[in-house]
C-alpha cells in the first residue's frame, strides 16, 4: 500500500513539474499532512498497532529525509518534511488545523470540526489549553453510500436551494445532473425537514401525498420501497438519509463529549470552525438546522476549506510551523469516546435532527 501511495505521489509530482515548467532540481522541500495512517504508509512505517487497541501512534514525529529515500526520485534531493500526528485518529491533519487557528488569533474558546469520513475535532479553552478528539462519520458528507451521491466531479449537484418556482439546483460542469454531494444532501434534508416531508426522526412523512411537494420532488414506489425522485434519475431514499443521521449523530455527540471533557459551557465558545475538503459548497445554515453541532450562542462561525491543505502550505512559507505544531500537540488532552459510559445513550439520543443541547429543534 505505501508504494502505491509513494508511486501516485510520483506520478502527480511529475505532471505538476511539467505543467509549471519547472524541473525537479528546483524544488527545496514538500511538507506532507494527512492523517496517521497514510503518513504512516508513507514513510513505510508499521500500521498494525493504529489498528489495534490501545490505538496508539508509537511514532508522532517524521525526520526530515530526501525525497529519493521514499521513492520520489523526480524530486529526490527535496527534503521531505511532515506535520506531526497525535493518536492513530488524531493525524498531522488536526494538529496542522490546530497551529493553523493559532496562527489566525484563535487561541483560546475556540470550537473546531474538520468534516470527513474521520470527522476529527479540537476546542481549546479558556486558558488555550487544548482539547482534542476523533469519530467515525462514514462517508455520507462525501457522497459515498447515497443512492444517488458522488463526490464533486462533473454531473454532481453541490447545492440545492428552494425559491418561488420550486427547487433548483447548482452543478459542475454542463448537461443533465447525474448525482448529488454531500452538501446537495445536507440542503435537501434541511429543506424538506422545513416542508415536514421529512420528521424529526429521519423518516418519510405518513402524509406525503397530501403534502405539496416543491418541483421537481415526486413520489416513486420502486416495489417496497419509497424513493423521492429529483431530477433525471436523481433521487432521496430513506437509507439515504438514514446514513446522514448517522454522521450527524457522530459529529454531535463527539462534540458534547468533547466540550464536556474540556469542561466548556456552550456560551463560553466565541469561534466556531468548519473545515472540509467539501465545504466550499456547504451552506452553513442548514448544517445548523440538522444539529451537526452544538449551537454556540456567543460563537462566530466560519469555514476555512481544506484546513490540512492550508497548514501545509503554512509550513512550506513558515519553517518554525511544524515546530510549533509539535509544541502544540504535546500540550493537547485526547478525549476518548470508547472510555465515555454514555456514549451510546448519547449518540442514540443525537440521531434525530433535533438539537439536543437544549432539547429543542435546531
């Protein structure tokens, strides 16, 4: 697995060279981060014990080397420089997003979620001590496990939205849709939560053919099961929004337990933090309105993108960043969600799309 990586690494290395009419001799150094296991696979390190209880990364650190000493030979007198990692979910991803805030003037009350199939979080209190955590969210917000969803490539609808006329619908690229994203969901949801097609708990209204349906939305019976059809053979199932209840479950309830663990109250939170590769198309609102997290009365909320893209290319213009992540990451306090007894009873609770920090309707 790590010469297939090191080798697609190769391949994009040699294109980017050649696109920018550079040659290989020019590059200095490449600043790798992502999280634990591929940087572990990278390096060709042993990822048997980030598997295996207690989980731990027994190497948090990467040595400078030359890129020729993992094969990036295009390259091969670069020194090759990684952000360092935390736990086996706690990647270089995370604590690059984390220097990253610091570096922007977040340094104490602050609330971050880089949204994933590995959603990973960090808040830092009111002393800008941090606090960090991980879960499993499933691919949902990608796209992957949808009937009809996709990652963000030509035909995908990355935005829905409802108006005078009905739904309607950004898209990459040109002709007829042929799936939807992450973010198309999360609107499509939040939108037909709104028009009560869809209840709290996830589940198709008992009335829908009494409700008005928004243009496009039609009812499809496909044998026993009920499937709302979009446009062209676009559609929204039940398990569709089954496995975004999931993710949404796993976001909220790895929030509350980690701002419990941090001994933070709600109000105390003053930055809230969203990243994600996707979420250059994510409409912040309805995110709310589905309970993601927590409602931050006192928060301002932002999206910065791809954070671990950008403390990358922090690290390649600062030559102190990756140093001063170290130091960051060795003053973090993991919050483990296995070691939590309610962890269940919470998350169970948090499926629906509700907001349960205050018991009501996000």
């Amino acid at each position: 697995m790590g010469g297939l990586i090191r080798k697609a690494i190769h391949i994009r290395l040699k294109k980017a060279l050649y696109e920018t009419a550079l040659s290989g001799d020019r590059i200095n150094s490449i600043v790798f981060s992502g999280n634990t296991t591929m940087l572990y696979l990278l390096f060709g390190l042993d990822v048997m014990p980030l598997g295996q209880h207690p989980y731990a990364a027994h190497i948090q650190d990467f040595p400078p080397c030359f890129a020729r000493e993992i094969g990036l030979d295009v390259i091969g007198e670069a020194s090759v420089l990684a952000l360092p990692v935390s736990g086996a979910f706690t990647g270089g991803d995370l604590i690059g997003a984390l220097t990253l805030c610091q570096s922007l003037g977040m340094i104490r009350n602050v609330f971050f979620i880089d949204l994933g199939t590995n959603g990973e979080l960090f808040v830092l209190d009111g002393s800008g001590t941090p606090f960090i955590t991980s879960c499993a969210m499933g691919p949902a917000l990608e796209g992957m496990n949808i009937s009809s969803g996709m990652t963000a490539h030509a035909g995908a609808i990355t935005r829905i939205k409802e108006g005078p006329d009905g739904l309607s619908y950004t898209m990459i690229g040109e002709g007829d849709p042929v799936g939807i994203t992450g973010t198309a969901l999360i609107d499509l949801t939040a939108i037909l939560l709104e028009k009560n097609v869809i209840s709290k708990e996830g589940a198709f209204s008992r009335h829908m053919g009494k409700l008005h349906l928004p243009q496009p939305l039609h009812l499809n019976n496909a044998g026993d099961s009920l499937e709302l059809k979009l446009w062209g053979e676009v559609g929204l199932t039940r398990k569709d929004i089954r496995q975004l209840q999931l993710a949404k479950a796993a976001s909220w309830t790895a929030s509350h337990f980690l701002l419990q663990g941090a001994g933070l109250k709600l109000e105390y939170i003053e930055h809230v933090i969203i990243a994600g590769a996707f979420g250059e198309h994510l409409d912040l609102e309805h995110f709310r309105r589905l309970g993601f997290i927590p409602d931050f009365p006192n928060g301002n909320q932002r999206f910065i993108g791809n954070s671990s893209l950008r403390a990358a290319e922090k690290s390649c213009m600062e030559p102190g960043f990756i140093n001063h992540a170290a130091a960051l990451r060795d003053k973090c306090r993991e919050v483990t969600l296995s070691n939590q007894p309610k962890f269940q009873e919470v998350f169970i609770r948090s499926l629906g799309f509700t907001n349960e920090s205050t018991g009501h309707d996000g």
